[in-house]
C-alpha cells in the first residue's frame, strides 16, 4: 500500500510568547488541512510529537473531539520522524485510508538538560558534567575532521549557507546571514563548535495529511509520494550521544541504517535525489551526516563546500529553508518542517529557495538521543 | 580538608593508584565502563566487575567550555566555572571510556593518557570532591 502527502502545513519557528504548543499545533493543522482541501472530520486517525507537551493530543479540543485514534509519540529528536513514519505505515496496512502527522514544541533556550538516569547512564554522568548533547557533536565532529582533512572554514562556510538560506524563508527563526568570520569568531562553546555553529532550541510546529496513494488525485493535482520513511536506532559500536563507554569494536551508526533501509525500500540510491535535508544539530553534523547518508564519501566533503555544492543552485541542495541552524530546533516538530520543505521544493512553490530544474526526488534525514535516527525519501 | 569521592564504584576508593571499575561478560567478554548488572551485547546477566587500566590513547576529545546545565550538574558554574576537557581514552581492556580531561590543550588523537583523580568541587561539609579524570602522560606527547 503506497502513501502520498497532500498537504503540509507550518506554524513559523522562533519565539512566540505567551503561545502555547499546542495552540501552534493546531495553527499548522489548519494549515495543512486547507492545503490538502480536507476538514478535521475526514481525518482518520492522527500521530503528533513533541517533547516538552506531554499530550500533544489534546489539540483536539481545538479542532473537534471526533473520538479517532491519536497517539502521541516521542523519540528524541527524531520525533517527527517517528511520528511520519507511524502515520505512513498506519495507511500501508490497510485500515485507514487519510491521516495526520504533526509535531509542535515550545522550549526554553539554553541546551537540554534532563535526569541522565531516565537515559539509562548513572547519575554521576550528569553530576560531573558529561550529560550534554553538544559536547558529544563537538567530539564526534573533531575526530572527523582529524581523520578526513575537514577543516573548521568548512564548518563555517556550512553554517553561513543555512543562514543565508534562512534569509531567505520567512517562517526561519534567525534570517540575518552571518559571515564565515562571525561565525569562527563567535564564542567557542565545545572545540571546534562555536555558538553560531549550533541551532537552538525554540518553539514552532509542523503537519502533513497523509492517504491512500491510489486516492491521492482525488485531492491534489501534485501528490508527493512517501517512498520510504525508516526508523532506526543505535547498534552496539556505534558512537552515539550519552555513551559513558564505547567499545573498540565500531558499527555504523543509525544514520546510515536507516539511509540504506530508506533506499532500498525506495528502490533508489543517492543519485537520484535532487534536495535534502539534512539533520544540522550544528554545522559539523551536517558535514558527517552528508556522508552518512551515502551523498560523498569521508572526506569528500571539504572539496563539496568550497565548490558551492549544497547551494540552492548546486548539485547536492542541502537545508534549502536554512535547516537547523536557521530555523532552531522545536523537537517535535522538525523532521515535520523539513518534510515541509521537501514537499514545496517538490511542488515548485518553494519561491526565492526554489532548487531549478525541477526536483523530483527529495530526501530528509533526523537524528537524535539516545542514537535514533529517521529518514524519509519523497517524490514526484 | 578531607577527600571523599564524587561518585562510588567508579574507581577504586581509597587508592595510591585508582583504578576506574568497568565490568565484563562472563558469557560474551564484552567490557563496558561503568560496571552495569547485564550485558549489553548479548543481554545475559554474568556481569563481573573489572578493574580497568591505568593508561590509554586518546580516541576523540573536545572542551567543554561554558558550565552544564545545573541541575544535573554538580560543578561550579557561574564565574566560579572552569572549562575542562572531555575526551575517550581507548584502554587495553578493549573499551574507550568516556572522561573529563585535565587540560583543554596540546590534546591529540592518539596520546598516551593516565587516570588521575582531581578536584571537582567542595561538599556542605567542607571536603574537596575528587573525581576521575585523564591526563597526557609525562607533559610530553607519545603517539602511537
């Protein structure tokens, strides 16, 4: 049973005051509703994500109490991946024919911090300063650039095109470019990772209606096609957030699993995709992250950079709406924006950030704590 | 001013020469750091504690320069906040531990490292909290 998206739906991303999560939730709802030409009420059932709410659910009590199954999901920050990929398989067995996925957060700043024992870790790793998400991307992506000769301009030159593509899309969060130089010389927060190489934490929310492929003209002239939405975690060896140990032993990490899966199910291979998103917890990130989903091989990436290749007119389009970096991180809503994105990218209405010659294949990757990570590949 | 541990059975406590405490798979051999009741490999539950070796290489390491968020974080922050380095020591044991590192220079993949204990903070009670932490060995850089 093949699944199509019909209509997608965003409520913009930054800081937004006294609104509540949930409020935006239903705010890209309706949004996603108008645009696929449904009403709540044909909505069969509904997955929705978020970290901070704990029943992102109860947005129905601002679109109708219909009784449908709706669950609520999450999954680090691969949420929204999670609660794409649920959705998408919940019409492929068979039973529903339209649904809804839709993530929605609204964090403090500052980076996220919990009780290390509800990751199963000791308390001490919190006690002594080793439970932090950036200090784990500052590590993986220094050993990186000592194995494969990435230097930090490319860090720098990554992060600068998000933000110069976040310029560019009114619903970003931050749409000031900042220079290369800014960006090295802003303050070193875990080496070589300075502040405006990281996103944020923020708050926004995403939706997209998912049907029946065999139905999807009925409602729009353009489906978008959900080729693959995979889901995979960590496997012994590989190097993940929050690991108090490693052994010598190293697999791939859930990345690369589930961008592998995601292919083969899609019966494609990299090649064929013409615009992605790429999970940019910070710039470094989005350099591995090139790799591990099979776009260049380790090392590759210094040449791409330089070259412009993950420009909006490159060969390889990388966060054409400015990713993470530009647009910060509601946790379980942005896999949810980049599958926005994607679909206009696809749709040719992604305006001033439209990729040329008219993309067909689009590619999302998330990943997130404690080693998951969700990929989905959509086209034409 | 007396010395107590930051966290017990992670080293070894009192000792002239601490060992961190690890555990290892009767059943598979895998060794994880710190000791755990079951295995993580092949999910039995033959664990057994293991004192793990003194010195390593360094795997990956980066700094830590702006405090933790507090809570969990037990550390001074503030401007009482001293950043330090974090890093994993590959040890002969077969595991790559994760540690705090005593310096947030001259670090290098691949130079030989020794377990230290150094102070992390100071109790209610006034004793200086000492915690694990790896140092370049000998101030001169050894690389394999």
């Amino acid at each position: 049973m093949d699944v199509a998206i019909i209509g997608v739906g965003l409520h913009p991303f930054g800081r937004f005051g006294d609104r509540t999560g949930i409020d935006m939730g239903a705010m890209a709802i309706r949004s996603a509703l108008a645009n696929a030409g449904v009403a709540w009420r044909d909505i069969q059932f509904a997955f929705a994500g978020s970290y901070e709410i704990d029943n992102p659910d109860a947005v129905v009590a601002l679109l109708g109490l219909t009784g449908i199954p709706f669950t609520n999901v999450y999954n680090g920050c691969a949420t929204a991946a999670s609660v794409l990929a649920l959705a998408a398989d919940t019409i492929r067995l068979g039973e529903y024919d339209l649904g809804l996925a839709v993530g929605m957060d609204k964090h403090l700043p500052g980076a996220f911090s919990s009780d290390p024992r509800l990751y199963a870790c000791p308390s001490w790793y919190g006690e002594l300063g080793h439970f932090l998400t950036p200090k784990f991307f500052g590590m993986k992506i220094n050993k990186y650039m000592h194995d494969h000769g990435i230097s930090a301009k490319t860090l720098a030159r990554v992060a600068a095109k998000n933000y110069r593509n976040g310029a560019l899309n009114p619903n970003a969060f931050r749409r000031k470019p900042l220079s290369e130089e800014e960006i090295l010389g802003s303050r070193m927060l875990n080496h070589p990772l300075t502040q405006y190489m990281f996103c944020s934490p923020d708050e926004g929310a995403a939706a997209a209606v998912l049907c029946r492929a065999d139905r999807a003209l009925r409602y729009t002239d353009k489906p978008i096609y959900l080729r693959a939405s995979v889901v995979r975690t960590r496997r012994l060896g590989a190097f993940e957030v929050h690991s108090p140990w490693l052994p010598i032993e190293e697999t791939a990490g859930p990345t690369v699993d589930a961008s592998r899966a995601a292919f083969e199910k899609a019966g494609i291979g990299p090649e064929d995709v013409d615009v992605i998103q790429l999970q940019d917890t910070d710039a470094g990130a989005e350099v591995i992250h090139l790799a591990e989903n099979g776009f260049c091989r380790d090392g590759d990436q210094e040449a791409l950079v330089a070259g412009g290749a993950l420009e909006i007119g490159g060969r390889l389009p990388v966060n054409t709406d400015g990713g993470l970096i530009a647009n910060g991180e509601p946790i379980g809503a942005s896999g949810l924006r980049q599958i926005h994105e994607v679909v206009l990218q696809l749709r040719g209405h992604a305006g001033d950030r439209q990729v040329p010659g008219e993309p067909k294949v689009g590619y999302t990757q998330l990943y997130g704590a404690p080693g998951v990570a969700g990929v989905s590949i959509l086209s034409v | 001013m007396a010395r107590v541990p930051a966290a017990e059975g992670v080293f070894t406590w009192p000792s002239d020469e601490p060992r961190l405490i690890g555990s290892q798979c009767g059943a598979c051999g895998i060794v994880t750091f710190p000791s755990q009741g079951s295995c993580p490999r092949c999910a039995a539950t033959e664990m057994a504690e293991r004192l793990l070796a003194r010195r390593g290489r360094l795997w990956a390491w980066t700094t830590q320069e702006f405090p933790p968020p507090s809570p969990p974080y037990g550390g001074p922050t503030g401007a009482a906040f001293v950043p330090y380095g974090v890093g994993y020591v590959e040890l002969a044991d077969g595991v790559r531990v994760e540690a705090r590192l005593t310096e947030t220079e001259g670090l290098e993949n691949g130079i030989e490292m020794e377990l230290v204990l150094v102070p992390f903070r100071t109790d209610a009670d006034g004793n200086e909290v000492v915690t694990f932490a790896f140092r370049p060995v000998g101030g001169e850089r050894s690389r394999a």
